[in-house]
C-alpha cells in the first residue's frame, strides 16, 4: 500500500484535508542535480538509461514534500520506437532530419512490440518503484498522438505547427494512418507501464491548442479518448491539453479520473464547463514561479480556494521552466502542503 495516498484519492475523487501537489517537468532542469547529470550525458542517454531515469525521476522528491513522482522520459521516445528517429539538437531541441511527409513515409512507420523497443522505459520504473519504497505514486505519461504528430511532421519544434495542419489538411488520410498508429504504439505503451507498477498515467496534449475546437475533435480528441477508454478500466488517467479549454465539455464525457487546465482559464469556468464532477489539475503559471516566494505563497492559496480542496491536484499550467530559482519552486509545494481552509472561503 502506497503510505501518502492522497494524489489517488484526489483521482477518486474523495474528500481530503489538502489538494495533493506535484508539478509538471519537476524531474528536471531547474536543479542543481539534474544539472550536474546533463553535464554529463546527453539527453536521451539519460532518457534511455534506467539508472539515470529512475535518479532524475526521485531527485525533487528528495528536495521536496511532493505528492507524487512522475517518471523522467520524454514523449519522443514513442516515434524512436516505432523508427522515427528523433535527435536532441544543440540550442534547437527535438530534430528529425527526414520529417514524415507522404503517404508512403506513413505506410513505412511501424507499429512495435514496446517490449523490444522500450524496455529501458519499464526498467526504469521498477528501479524507481523500488527508490520510492511505496511512499508516494508514481505517474507514467505520454504525448498524445495529435502532438507526436506535429513532431514528426514539423521535424522539429514550431509556434504554430503550420507544416502539420497542412500535412492534415491536405493529406487527411495519411495523417489519420499515422495518428492511428501512434495511438495503438501509445495503449501499448501505457499499459506496460502500468503492469510494471505506475498507479496513474498522464496524457500530454501540449499543442492541441493550435487546432480550431472542430479540428480537434477530428485530430487530436477522438484519438486521446481511444487512449482513455483503454487504460481507464486498468488505471487511473489524467488528460491535459495545454490551451484546450474549449474541449472540456467533451472531454468530460469520457472516462478520465482527472482533467488538467492551463493558466488560460479561471478555475470557476473550468469547474462550470466539467459540472463540478470532475477532478481538476492545474494550473499556476510557471512564469509566476519568478514572484517572490510571499507573492507565490499568497497566489496558491487563492488559486486553492476558487478551485476547492476537493477534487483538485495544484499544479503548473505548464512545465516548470528552467531558470526557476528552487527556492521558488518550494515555495509553491510548501504553499500547498501548509495550505488552511480559510474563513473567508
């Protein structure tokens, strides 16, 4: 039995003296320690090693009363698999030299068995399961098949994604075969994560927000939920979409635990548009983590307060940036950890 239960039982949806508090990309670059490691290994070494994976994944958890770990990898590590082979490049970040183009280039694209291709994935959980000793969960996560797209299509980062929404737009069926093959690789991938031991998974839309509310539910939704309706019965499932507010009314129709929100949102709408059913993750503003610790203690008990202790995970809108100072970023756990219902509320 995991001894600090209190992120499930936000998933389930029970009453709790505080929210559960972790945050997204927490196993990352804003420490010293982590640091010290890039220093050293390039990233999908460190990606792709399960020593290293399974240190990152519990260094902040040794800094920080957190609530929940979430395994160091990456979302690219599912194209790698199915033979995509994606780069970490210097000052660029994610680059495929030959980006997925045609139908045929689709057609090419396999889909794996994840045993045989991402097996050092699995190995990290369970050095991770054994460092974390059942004090606290520990979440697997992976991209959705409308932002593992962009990737492969773009062959690199972008701020619109334009080369994708062409690609889609112009060659729906070639980008429905590829969408349809990431998802199949991802279940795969996810619920071998869950066999080895994750209580939870989390699904990462991190450029849903480019597509128009009907384009998503063409490219991006309808795939999510294939993902959701194969892990739900196995595990608990988080979706979040980084600027989707607009689909929450959809989203909450299937069978998620939770649903996160970015900083883009009040917490009131978004508790309207889920009818106060659902649980909500979310969603402080990473670049408010350069307030001073007093200013980020003040904002996390007001963004507590409108959500509500119950059914609700405090997190990032997004990933924690880089140059947070880490006093911050504990200023934001503690913030939550300390946090009293207040008379006023």
């Amino acid at each position: 039995m995991i001894k600090n239960d209190l992120y499930l039982k936000a998933l389930r949806g029970e009453t709790v003296e505080r929210p559960p508090v972790w945050m997204m990309r927490q196993a990352g670059r804003y420490l010293p320690e982590f640091i010290a490691l890039r220093d050293k290994y390039d990233f999908f070494t460190r990606c792709q090693t399960p020593e290293l994976a399974s240190e990152i994944t519990v260094q902040p958890i040794r800094r920080f009363p957190l609530d929940a770990a979430i395994l160091f990898s990456d979302i690219l590590v599912v194209p790698q698999a199915m033979g995509i082979d994606f780069k970490m490049k210097e000052s660029v970040g994610p680059w495929l030299d030959n980006p997925i183009r045609t139908m045929e280039q689709v057609q090419n694209v396999a889909v794996p068995d994840v045993n045989d291709t991402l097996g050092y994935v699995f190995d990290a959980i369970e050095l991770t399961l054994q460092k974390l000793d059942n004090e606290i969960p520990l979440i697997g996560f992976a991209g959705s098949p409308w932002t593992i797209l962009c990737y492969c299509v773009e062959g690199k980062g972008s701020k619109a994604f334009d080369i994708a929404k062409s690609f889609c737009f112009t060659q729906p069926e070639a980008a429905h075969l590829l969408l349809q093959k990431i998802t199949d690789t991802t279940i795969a991938y996810l619920k071998r994560k869950v066999e080895k031991g994750v209580s939870a998974v989390q699904v990462f839309d991190s450029w849903g927000g480019m597509l128009s509310p009907s384009d998503y539910q063409e490219f991006s939704w309808k795939y999510i939920n294939q993902i959701v309706e194969a892990l739900s019965p196995l595990t608990h499932v988080v979706v979040f979409g980084k600027g989707c507010w607009f689909a929450l009314e959809d989203m909450v129709q299937s069978p998620v635990s939770a649903l996160g929100v970015d900083w883009t949102i009040k917490p009131e709408f978004a508790r309207t548009l889920t009818n106060h059913t659902m649980t909500l993750q979310g969603n402080f503003d990473p670049a408010r983590l350069h307030s001073t610790p007093e200013t980020i203690k003040k904002m996390v008990t007001e963004m507590i307060n409108r959500f509500g202790k119950d059914k609700y995970i405090a997190n990032l809108g997004h990933g924690i940036l880089p140059n947070i100072p880490v006093e911050n970023a504990e200023a934001f756990i503690r913030a939550v950890v300390d946090w009293k219902p207040s008379a006023e509320f």
